[in-house]
C-alpha cells in the first residue's frame, strides 16, 4: 500500500529563517523554497509569547496570508513551557503553564493549526525530582483534556534532555496520560543524540507519532556533551538513509519539519544544501523526493 502514498508533506520551523521577515515574506519563502507548511514558533521570548494575545483582527488576517500563499501554519512548537513549566514546585508558574496552554489552543483552533509540539521537560530552569514529574504527568493530563475539548493533537517532544530523550520513555508517560489527543512529536536528532537506536524507537511508537523533526546532532559521549542544534542536516551523526528506510518499512507517512536555525546570511543556502541531503536519503529509501530539484 505504501507506494501508492504520494511523498511525505515537509514543513520548515520557523526559526530557520530570519526573524528580520515579515510573516508574508515568511510564507512567500517557504513556498519558494518548496515547503508544503510552516511551523510557528511561540518560545519563551517576551515577543514570541505575545502572540498567544493576538485579537482575531490580526490571527485571521495572517490566516488569510496562509491561504492566499498556499502555506499553512500547520504546527505550532511551543516552547514557552520551558519557562513555564507544568512540574514547577512554584504554584504561580504552574498556573502560567495551564494558561499558556489555554491561549495555545485557542490559538491554534483560529489559525487552523493541527498539532502543537509541547515541550517534553517536567522543569528546566529548576532542580528536577519525583515531584516535578508527578506534576507533570498531571499537567499532561489536564492539557490533553484542554486539547479533546478543542480537536487540537498535543504532541508532546522528544527531547535534548534525559528527561524524555526516547519514545521509550514516551511511552510509559502516554500510558499515564491516556487520551487520544496525546501523542509523541519524536525530534530524529534528540534521540540519536543521546545514542538510542532511532530505528528501533520509531518503530515502537509508530502508532502514536502525529509528526517528526527532521534535525542533525552530535552524539553524547563519555567528556562531551553532545551538541543539539546548529547544525546543518548531514553535518551530524544521525543516519537519514537508515531513518528513511524505516519510515518505509513502517508505512510511517506523517508529516516531516525541518528543523534548523537561521544563524547567518547563508540560512537560504543552509536549507537547501538540507534539502538536497533528504532528497538523497529518501530516494535511497525508494522513495518520492521530498523537494523539487532546482
């Protein structure tokens, strides 16, 4: 059956191009270079977590922009949890947590985004123990009803921190949360990063992965700490031809993101020599490439 499947839909997070952009200039690039969505971004920045306050003027006019250019924001990453962590031992930031989320679903109902990447950390910035994790569990839970209540997928990110660096651990956290609208948004570079078999895991949760990102990264190893962005896809360790045979043999056909950041003026050439490497891993695969050949 899989063959019939036309080529994976790929978006580009939005951090892989310059901030500098205008959101039309946004969605006119990503169409030129090729993308089929684009991934906004709400982190923890003062700027990026004003637009949980948008009014409707200004989310359904960017709406429109989406439409007139043909490019959805499909996703959200939403980082902003990072600073607002639902484990914190702080009651306030707990509750900065809930609302964040609330106003990320509403935001992501209007705008028509279909899945919201959750960070996968029960804290960050704080000291981490049994505690912080049950609250987070917690915190998963009431954000998954948040997001039934609305059709909204939760996907919640593999991560750069041994928190929740596999869909193992996935795993045995969706068995506590259990509710359809749950799922794992496993980040490729994250879990090789930290020396798991990338195949293997996709392979467990098959069933459960609503989309993937595309990232390269260095291993951790013994005396280094491994590194976890910068860098352009190839550059790294991870094994895209390996990722893309087991996205085959699985019949695995979610959406793809690219994941990278735009550092400096060569960010445009950064995502298409990118590109140019997924083309090669997935025809290697025996399948459709993901961009046009330029």
């Amino acid at each position: 059956m899989y063959q019939h499947v036309e080529r994976h839909r790929v978006g580009l997070y939005e951090k892989a191009l310059p901030n500098t952009l205008s959101w039309e200039e946004k969605l006119a690039k990503t169409r030129a270079l090729g993308f089929d969505f684009l991934e906004i971004s709400i982190d923890e920045s003062e700027e990026r977590r004003q637009r949980l306050d948008w009014d409707d003027e200004t989310i359904y006019a960017l709406r429109h922009q989406c439409e007139l250019y043909g490019i959805p924001l499909q996703s959200m990453c939403l980082s902003a949890h990072r600073k607002y962590p639902f484990g914190s031992a702080d009651a306030q930031i707990r509750q900065q947590a809930v609302m964040h989320m609330e106003k990320a679903i509403t935001l992501a109902y209007k705008l028509g985004v279909r899945t919201i990447q959750l960070a996968g950390y029960d804290v960050y910035y704080e000291p981490a123990n049994e505690a912080t994790h049950q609250r987070f569990i917690e915190g998963m839970k009431q954000a998954a009803k948040l997001a039934e209540k609305a059709g909204v997928m939760l996907a919640v990110e593999i991560m750069d921190t041994d928190y929740l660096n596999s869909l193992s651990k996935f795993e045995v956290l969706n068995r506590e949360v259990n509710s359809p609208y749950f799922t794992a948004y496993p980040d490729i570079g994250n879990i090789s990063g930290w020396n798991y078999d990338v195949c293997t895991e996709l392979a467990l949760s098959k069933p459960h992965i609503t989309q993937i990102h595309l990232k390269d990264t260095y291993r951790v190893k013994e005396g280094y700490e491994g590194q976890f962005r910068d860098l352009v896809i190839g550059e790294g360790d991870v094994d895209f031809d390996a990722i893309f045979k087991t996205l085959k043999a699985t019949e695995c056909v979610v959406p793809l993101v690219i994941e990278m950041w735009a550092q400096d003026e060569a960010w445009e050439d950064d995502i298409r020599t990118a590109q140019l490497r997924l083309n090669v891993a997935s025809e290697a695969a025996g399948m459709p490439p993901l961009f046009p050949v330029w």
